[in-house]
C-alpha cells in the first residue's frame, strides 16, 4: 500500500452516515412542527392508516389507532408503531403530550381500539408513570426508526438518556377490552 493512501474505516462510515441521516431527521422534524403534521404528512398518515389497517401489507409492529374525538365526537385514525416489551404491548407519542391522539385517549378514559392486520380489537391504554418508560422508549426506537429525529436518541442510546426523556413521552400500555357478554 502507498504512504499516505487512505482505508476507509467504520469512524469514516458513520461519519457519512450522520451526514446522510441528519438531513432526513432535520426534514422530519419540520413535517410536524409545534408538534402537528403539515399536509404533505397528513396526506403520508392517510396512506400508511389505509396500509397499516389492511390484512396483508401492514407491517410488523404498525396499527391504526381509533379513538373517539375529544372536540368533534368523530373517530380518528392514527397510524402508530406498537413496540412489545416483557410480554405486553404498548403506544409511545413520539410527539410528546400535546399529539392529538393522546389528548383524545387520555379524554376518552383510554379507551379507544386496535386495528391490526384486518382485525379491529376493542383496547384500553393505561398510561405508564414516567420512572417506568425508559426502557420502553429504547425498544419503541428499534422497532420505529421514524421516530428517532423527535425524541432525539437512538436506540443504543444510555439508559439514563431515556430516563432524561422520558416525562416528555406519554407511553400506554395496551390492555385488551373483554367481550360484553349478552
């Protein structure tokens, strides 16, 4: 090999990597500013509620969350990640406490309901006090990369980095309604 000829390293890689990724996160962010998407996310959720809904093109760990309006009364829909953690489930608002659909579950009681995969499952949220969501935020970033930008951390992050965020972050726990019997 050449003096002075260079090997490209893993300290180099990531260094492209952050140059490529800090763009998208930067965009990101901007298509929910003050917390609300524009239109071109809008229009993006729309489509992601029509696929996460469906039986055979949702992915993984994707669901469409109804929960009943607090203003109009209407059911709205909400494309969300649901992350599995010690053998439960559960939502995480990666725009914090003022996202629309956390406001709506926490005036409807948390009651609201689950469609995943065709099937649309009657569910209750329990809202987790924040000292126990550390660790539910860094399994909710692995199984949701778009997220990252808006809780600012990756899921390798330290624990007590999630600690840090974790009161901006409501996170529910999902609890299955039992069948009225009649």
């Amino acid at each position: 090999m050449e003096k002075g000829a260079m090997i490209e390293g893993p300290t180099q890689a990531r260094s492209v990597g952050r140059a490529v990724v800090r763009p998208i996160a930067a965009l990101k962010r901007a298509m929910y500013r003050r917390g609300r998407p524009n239109a071109l996310m809008r229009l993006m959720n729309r489509l992601d509620v029509l696929m996460y809904g469906a039986r055979r093109l949702s992915p993984r760990h994707t669901a469409v969350l109804k929960v009943v309006g607090r203003r109009s009364g209407e059911i709205t829909s909400v494309p969300v990640a649901v992350t599995d953690y010690r053998g439960a489930e559960f939502l995480v608002s990666m725009l914090g406490q003022d996202a629309n659909w956390v406001r709506n579950v926490q005036a409807a009681g948390g009651r609201a309901a689950l469609r995943r995969r065709g099937r649309e499952t009657p569910i209750l949220l329990e809202e987790v006090p924040p000292e126990w969501r550390a660790e539910i935020l860094r399994r909710y970033l692995a199984a949701a990369p778009g997220a990252r930008p808006h809780l600012g951390l990756g899921p390798t992050a330290p624990l007590a980095e999630f600690h840090r965020i974790a009161p901006r972050h409501p996170t529910f726990k999902i609890r299955q309604c039992p069948r009225a019997t009649g």
